[in-house]
C-alpha cells in the first residue's frame, strides 16, 4: 500500500502497515517548509491551537517552540497532541477528531483571551471565521507551508499500472489532488477501477472519486487507528 502523507509520518505509517502484515510504500506527496513570517508574542494569549503536528515541527525549526511552552495547547487529534506533550507542552486537550471537532471543542473552552494558531500557507479551513459567532479571537501566523511534490519517485509509475501496489492511503484532500494530477495518464480508467483508495473522510475522498476512482474505503473516525483498521479491512479483503 501506498502511503502518501508527509514524512516523517509516512515513513511511521509504513511501519505500523510493516506491523499488520501490510508492505507499506512510503510516497511523500507534500514536503513540509517552513515559512520566515512574524510570530506573535506569547504573553497575553489564552492557548495554542493545533490542526497538524507540522505547526509544531515548524515552531521547532524557527527554535521558538519554548516560548509557547506555558500555554495551553489545544490540539484537533491525538497524535498532534501526544506530539505537543513530547515535546514539552504541560497541559493539551485534544478534540480527538477533525476540524468541526476541534471548533466544537474551543468554542466551549474556558478561555480569557486571543487563541494563537500557527497555521498552514494553505488552508482548507478558517479557524478564525468558524469561531467568530463564539466571540472567539484568533491570531493567525500561517508559519508553514506544504508543497506538492511535481512527479513520482522513479518506478512507482510502473508498479502502480502492473498493479503491484494494491492501494494508497489518503490523509488530506490536498494529497488526494496531487496524486490524481499526477497520476492522471498512466493510471487509466480500468486499473483505477481496481485500485483502493483509503480515505480519512469524505472531504478527502472527493477528488479521487471525482477522478473515477471507484474502491474508495472511509474510515468511521479520524485517526491513525481507524485509518489502520481500514487497511487491515482492505488487505483481509484482497486475500481472504
């Protein structure tokens, strides 16, 4: 299976598919940047949000993470938030879910002041305009970007036509699209037909389906866990 996520998540990914008896192609189809833009100040803030673990390995390589250590971290998921405790943060909430999730969740919090969230260049969501009915302040630093790869590693071409590789794991809509224009000539209509796409929601799913991808898997929760469980679903499927 592929795996298309970022590293140094993809290369995880593999592991945890190696674990299940699942061969894992790591396919990194968006490399991380982080951005030289003015951050804010900490003092004053009420939290730190988070909707990916990059936001975190950005303000690592700026070498700023330590001055937001005391703040709250407010977290869309468990890995995010199980990376801000390893990484020094004291007290994290995760929304354990997606982005409605995370809203839902700071929209009730007991929060005295501005949200800071270091965000992606490219987002598919506006936090500030989701909390703004809740009379919630958020200061945003677009501190990362993650760009599109423009072709695939040498080989994968051809191992995806001979259908060597049985399917691919999708955790962003962005990937979802890139892997589509990348693909779009030397994977025709019949091998799509054959080929699994596991997706981590139906907003991820979109563009493959809208690319005539047909075996698309959703998870039923938007984690690792259940992403992994699809995978286990899929291959028990492919050998019974």
């Amino acid at each position: 299976m592929l795996v298309t996520r970022p590293d140094p998540d993809a290369s995880d990914t593999a592991a945890r598919l190696g674990a299940l008896g699942i061969e894992g192609v790591p396919c990194p189809l968006l490399v991380h940047q982080t951005l030289d833009v003015s951050l804010p100040d900490p003092k004053g803030f009420a939290g730190l949000v988070l909707t990916s673990a990059n936001a975190l390995r950005a303000l690592d390589e700026r070498g700023v993470l330590a001055r937001y250590r005391a703040l709250p971290v407010y977290a869309v998921g468990n890995r995010t938030a199980a990376l801000a405790r390893d990484m020094g943060f004291a007290t994290v909430t995760s929304a354990d879910g997606a982005f409605a999730d995370l809203v839902e969740l700071l929209a009730h919090a007991p929060l005295a002041g501005p949200i800071f969230y270091p965000a992606a260049r490219d987002m598919s969501a506006y936090l500030g305009k989701s909390l703004a009915p809740f009379g919630r302040m958020v200061i945003t630093a677009e501190i990362y970007a993650m760009n599109p790869v423009t072709e695939l590693p040498d080989g994968l071409a051809e191992r995806l036509g001979a259908g060597e590789i049985e399917a691919a794991l999708f955790y962003s809509k962005r990937t979802a699209q890139t892997f589509v224009r990348l693909v779009e000539r030397g994977l025709e209509r019949p091998a799509r037909a054959r080929f699994g796409v596991l997706c981590l929601s139906e907003a991820v799913a979109a563009p493959l389906l809208d690319a005539h991808f047909v075996r698309v898997g959703l998870c039923d929760h938007p984690s690792e866990e259940a992403m992994m469980g699809l995978a286990l679903s899929f291959a028990r499927d492919q050998n019974p």
